[in-house]
C-alpha cells in the first residue's frame, strides 16, 4: 500500500508522472543494485560458489 499511495501522491503532485516514469526509476534502481563484480576464483572453478547450497552462497554473496 505504501507504493501505491506513493505513486498516487506523486501523480497529484505531478501529474506528468507516468507509470513510464516507475518504470525507469525501477530500472535505474536495479542496475544501481546490481552493478558489483563477482569474484574471478567463482568462475574459473564453480566449486567455490556455483556449487554450492543456497545458504552457503547466501553467506558468501552478503
């Protein structure tokens, strides 16, 4: 409910705002979230993270 009355909020305030406009803050967001580099070790030998269970990779990535 907190987006939804966000995004209603900034739709009166704004009422160029677009679903568009969600769309590219979501994206901008998401490759600002993701932009690390992995390990080199991991992809040369899979055992190291690929392998493993979930928590362990859990705990590696945090």
């Amino acid at each position: 409910m907190f987006y939804a009355n966000l995004y209603k909020d900034m739709q009166k305030a704004f009422p160029f705002f677009s679903s568009r406009d969600v769309r590219n803050i979501q994206s901008a967001v998401s490759l600002r979230f993701t932009d690390f580099d992995l390990e080199e070790d991991w992809f040369k030998n899979p055992e190291v993270y690929f392998k493993q269970d979930y928590q362990t990779k859990f705990n590696m990535f945090q």
